[in-house]
C-alpha cells in the first residue's frame, strides 16, 4: 500500500497542473513547504508542517493532499524501503532491475512433532 501511494504522489507530482489540485490558501503554502522539508529529508519538520496544514482545512482536496504528502513521508523515510522505483522495471524486480525470482517458504501444517 505504501509504494502504491508513492507510486501515485509520483505521478501527480510529475503530471503537474493536469491533475494539479486545489487546496485552500492556507493550506497550499503549508503543504508546499512540507514537501520542500521531505525533500531536504527532514521529516519530522515535514510532519509539522502537515500537522498546521491539518488543523486550518477547509475542503476536502485540503485533506486528500495532506494525506498524499503524509504517504510519500512515511514511504521516503521509511530505511527498510528501497528507493529504487522506475518505470521501466515491469513486474517484481530488485533495484538492479533483475526479476526477483520466487522463494521457497516453508509452510507450517500445525501439528507439532
């Protein structure tokens, strides 16, 4: 779920004012420098800035790019999470872009021996 949302804040971020939307006045400033925070990595002065952007919403556009922007934070800070996405990787690859070949786990049937 979270690289799904990643995945998506991409494509509205890249697609620009096609699918740009709109937010109250307030909110807008708060949410642009939270994303300029995101990008310096620093996170939780992000996370701030969302929080302010919460408390003064108005629309519901309002909240929907605030939790975007949440989503992408979580995903970027997230140190268990390769950084590795790139649209010419079809199906399940490593960063390297070599299909991950599937794993053997063994299942357990519930008894004990």
């Amino acid at each position: 779920m979270k690289i799904t949302a990643a995945i998506l804040l991409a494509l509205l971020i890249m697609a620009g004012p096609a699918l740009a939307m709109l937010v109250s006045a307030k909110v807008g400033p708060l949410v642009k420098e939270a994303q300029t925070l995101a990008q310096a990595k620093n996170y939780k002065a992000a996370l701030a800035k969302l929080d302010e952007a919460e408390a003064v919403k108005v629309y519901p556009n309002d909240e929907t790019v605030i939790n975007q922007v949440r989503n992408y934070i979580a995903v970027a800070s997230d140190p268990t999470h390769p950084h590795c996405i790139n649209a010419r990787m079809g199906g399940i690859t490593g960063c390297d872009g070599r299909p991950i070949k599937a794993q053997r786990v063994p299942i357990s049937r519930g008894g004990s021996k």
